[in-house]
C-alpha cells in the first residue's frame, strides 16, 4: 500500500512538472510571436517625424531578444548541459557520452533572427535619430520565423 502511494506521488510530481513545462515553453513562444508583430509594424511606420515609433521597436526587439535568451537558458537549465572544451568550437553538451551538442537548429536560428533584428533596429534607430532615411525599409524575417515556431510547436505537440 505504501508503494503504491508513493508511486502515485511521484507520478503526480512528474505530471505536473511536464505541464509546468510545457506552459512554459508555449508561453515563451507565443510571447515572441506577439512581440514580433508590434516590433516590426513600429519599424515600418517610423520615420524622422516619428522617432519614439523606431525606439519602441527597437525596444521590443531588444525585448524579444531576451526572452530567445531566456528560452535557451531554461532549456539547458531543464536538460543540464555542460559546458566542454571540445575542438573545433566550445559548447554546451548534454550530460551523456555521446557527444552531443545542446541547441537544435530551430533554436540557433531563433537566436541568430532575434540577434539580427535587434541590429538592424538599432541600426534603423540610429539613422532615424541623426534625421537621415533608413536604408532599412522591412525585415519580414523574424515575423517568419517565430510563426514557423509556433507552427512547429504546433505539429510537435499534436503528435
């Protein structure tokens, strides 16, 4: 009898964990997906009469590069990576033999798209500040690909 309400304790600890986790990484990606959107409609409509639309977006960009950060963080933090000096290039391994690197390539995308927009908004910022035309006009891209994120996530979780 003791067994079995240990085994149902720890099958609940473990339910609840898998839910924990999962509403975390569902809210991290939509969360980005609704940062997107703005950051990138702020950075159409702005222009030298509207300088305070370029730093929202900026802003939003920068903010939406944090929560990538935070993403990845959670994400070796739940998996337990280690750092190891590996040749060619350093990185974070999972905790087995295998030599496993930690990341998939949605989220090394993720992270390079949030890195660029960030620039490239910044970049736009500093153009509109200093009263010349940005030579950046749109970037559609990380609009894409947080969408493809939750698409992806999408399919994973129907599965």
């Amino acid at each position: 009898m003791l067994v079995n309400e240990i085994a149902l304790d720890i099958e609940n600890k473990l339910l609840r964990a898998s839910r924990t986790k999962v509403i975390i990484e569902w809210s991290l990606v939509i969360t980005n997906v609704i940062l997107e959107i703005p950051s990138c409609v702020l950075d159409q409509i702005s222009s030298t009469h509207k300088p305070l639309y370029a730093l929202a977006a900026m802003s939003l960009s920068f903010l939406s590069c944090l929560l990538c950060l935070v993403d990845l963080l959670h994400k070796g933090r739940v998996e337990r990576v280690v750092w190891k000096w590996s040749w060619p290039i350093p990185w974070f391994h999972y905790p087995t033999q295998r030599p496993n690197r930690f990341g998939s390539f949605p989220d090394m995308v993720g992270l390079v798209c949030a890195l660029c927009q960030t620039i490239l908004t910044a970049i736009n910022y500093s153009f509109i500040i200093h009263t010349d035309d940005s030579p950046i006009k749109f970037s559609v891209w990380p609009i894409m690909f947080a969408l493809g994120l939750l698409c992806t996530l999408f399919i994973k979780r129907s599965s």
